[in-house]
C-alpha cells in the first residue's frame, strides 16, 4: 500500500508538501478542473526534477493518482547538472582538492572538465605557467583518460 499524502486546504487548492520544506522541495497539488466540470485536476512537482499533471473523475481519484505518481517520480534518478558541477570544480581546484571521486566519472564528464579547465587557463597553458594544483589536476584527467584508452585497447 502506497503511504498517503497529507493534503492541507489551500485557497483555491488542496497542497501536499511531503518533504515539508514548502513548494520548490516538492508539492502535490488538487483542485477543480473548471474545464470539464466534476472532474479534478492534480500535479506533482519537484523544481528541476519532475513535473505529471493529470485528471480525476472526483477529488479522492485525483488525490490517488496524484499520490501515486509523487511516489513513482521520487524514486527516479535526480538529474545532474554536470555543467555547474564542473563550474564548481574549476571554481574551487586553487584552493581545494577535487572530490576522490573524481576520476571514477564517466569518460564524457572527464573529457568535459579537461576542455573547460584548458579554456579557463589558456594563457597559463601557453606560457607554461598553470598554478600547480590546477596542473595537478589536469595531469591525473590526463592520465586517467590515457589509461582508460589502452585498457580499452585504443591506439596511443
């Protein structure tokens, strides 16, 4: 049996927020669907992560489905956003080593933060000048990069 969602009476709509936090950490909603009449419409959100609306034939069919989809979406996967991730890294890579976990990515991210910390430090590249955690940092992608590519039998 699916838990329930505890729905509290809004103004023109029932709300449940089951995380607690208010509407951007999640938030089911019900009310009248004033396009076809008796009918209930509903919607899961997680800003950034998941959006379902639907149709009830009554409120307790609307909240049932409503209730059903908040549960099937929270199991899914949270999307990365691999773009401020790797912002982060080269925001950070002066003063902070990168996270251990690093080089366990996926080649494409590891590829992506080489070419982004290559743009960002161009002029230091050129004149050989890169500060020497970010010239650590861009040896071991190096490395890890070259060894997965023999590992997986490509030319050097």
């Amino acid at each position: 049996m699916v838990q329930r969602l505890k729905w509290i009476k809004e103004k023109q709509r029932f709300a449940a927020y089951p995380v607690g936090f208010g509407p951007h950490f999640g938030c089911a909603a019900l009310w009248p669907n004033i396009a076809q009449h008796g009918t209930w419409a509903w919607s899961v959100t997680w800003e950034g992560w998941f959006t379902e609306t639907g149709i009830g034939g009554d409120k307790q069919e609307a909240a049932d489905a409503a209730t059903a989809a908040w549960w099937k979406l929270v199991a899914t996967p949270i999307p990365r956003d691999v773009e401020s991730e790797i912002a982060v890294l080269i925001a950070r890579a002066p003063v902070t080593p990168p996270p251990n976990h690093l080089l366990t990515e996926d080649r494409d991210y590891l590829v992506r933060l080489n070419r982004a910390l290559a743009l960002q430090y161009a002029d230091e590249l050129r004149s050989q000048q890169l500060p020497p955690p970010i010239k650590l940092l861009m040896e071991s992608l190096s490395e890890e990069l070259y060894r997965r590519r023999i590992d997986a039998g490509g030319v050097v």
